[in-house]
C-alpha cells in the first residue's frame, strides 16, 4: 500500500515540474517530455518494478520510429513509455477523445484519435505524419485491444499502415512477463522484473499494399522467435529508476 501511494502521488510534483518546465521554455513539448522521461519511471522504481532489457540500443539507432509491442498486461504501454522516455506520441480509440481524464491526458501528449472502423484513411494518418515530421516516435500495439498471456495474437495493418505513411522505421519491443508484476486487468502493480527485448529497427522502404499482409508476418514471426528463444544479456533495469 505504501509503494502504491507513493507510486500514485509522485505525478503531482513531477506534472508542476513539468509544468514549470514548459512555461521557462515556452515550449509545450519541452514540459510533456519531462513529465514522459520522468514520471514511468519513478513509479516503476517506487513499485518496486525493475526492466531487463536486451538490445537496448536499439532504442536510440532509428529516431523518430514507430515502436511496436505485444501485450500481455495494463502495463505494457507504460513499460514502453519508461524506455522510449521522450518525443513520442500514440494512437488511441476515437471515443476516448471524450473522455475527461484519457481525452485529456491524449490532447496533452499529442495523441492520434483514430476510428477503429477506419484506421487507415487520410484523415486517420494525417496527424501521425504531422507528429512524425515534428520528430515524434509513435507507440502502438500491433494488436489492438488483445490481452493474452499464452501467445502473440494476430497483429492488425493499423500500425504498419502508420509506418509506411510516415516513413519512419519499425522497432519491435516484445516484452515477455509483465504480468508477473500486473495481472490482466489489474490496476496496481507488484514488485519483480519485467524481461524486454528490442529488436533492430525494420525499414519500411519499398514496402506496397500488395505485399504488406506477408511483411507483417515476417515482423509477428520475429516476437514468436524472440519469445520461444529468449536472446542472453547482461541483466539491467533500464527505466525501472528515475
């Protein structure tokens, strides 16, 4: 309970820093990114939460990117976040823009508002690739809304269509236990390690709508491989301090 209260009052101090951060620089995103670098990672370490993270690296090769990951908890978004730190943005369900606390949260770090009937069109892209040209990194999960421990479930075409409308590369983060420290649809977190491994950036250069659907399963392929041949490396907890 204490590592949770703590976890959970820590966005307090970190949001008027931000804030205060922002208004110094005149620079809106120069506040969200300190809040983003920040604030996941602080509450992982106040949860007790560390990350081992193989092919770290490969965070910082290709900038801006479009950062994929498999779920496998509520977390998993957040565990990204911690690693990625700054300049990215996601793409959430067009209903959430409504919403008065995930609405706001999403206007505040630039989030796509996409319709889920419609995830490709022009109108669904064209503020990714105004995010991409203001070196914004995108954080999706190829997904969807699936949650399953066991397997990688089907990836759908929203994020590769992203990657391919705004040019940038794909990096795949597969993450292989965070619901050890989060179950399915908890909403605290417990103390334990967390295994991430990313994977070397994937150019989207020459891909075509023809061959896409293969091109996805080439990359879902790679998240099967890593997850049934865990890559060794030096243990580390990046992100898992502030």
């Amino acid at each position: 309970m204490a590592r949770r209260l703590a976890s959970v009052s820590s966005l307090g101090p970190l949001a008027a820093a931000a804030l205060g951060v922002g208004l110094v620089r005149r620079n809106k995103r120069a506040g969200v990114n300190f809040l983003t670098r920040f604030w996941p990672g602080t509450v992982l370490a106040l949860s007790g939460v560390k990350l081992n993270v193989t092919g770290a690296e490969h965070l910082t090769e290709r900038r801006p990117a479009v950062f994929l990951f498999n779920f496998r908890s509520n977390i998993d978004v957040f565990l990204v976040a911690a690693l990625v730190k700054d300049n990215w943005t996601g793409v959430d369900a067009l209903e959430m823009r409504s919403s008065r606390v995930f609405g706001q949260l999403g206007k505040l770090l630039d989030v796509a508002f996409v319709d889920r009937e419609h995830p490709g069109s022009a109108a669904a892209l064209r503020p990714l690739e105004a995010a991409a040209r203001k070196g914004l990194s995108i954080l999706i999960a190829p997904e969807g809304s699936r949650f399953d421990t066991d397997s990688v479930g089907p990836f759908k075409k929203r994020a590769f269509l992203i990657a391919m409308a705004t040019g940038l590369p794909i990096v795949p983060v597969v993450i292989r236990n965070s619901e050890s420290v989060a179950g399915r649809n908890a909403a605290k977190l417990n103390p334990g390690t967390v295994d991430i491994a990313v994977l070397p950036p994937v150019s989207v250069e020459g891909w075509t709508l023809l061959k896409l659907r293969e091109r996805i399963e080439q990359v879902r392929a790679a998240y099967l491989e890593t997850l049934a041949e865990w890559p060794m490396g030096e243990p580390g907890n990046r992100g898992g301090t502030p």
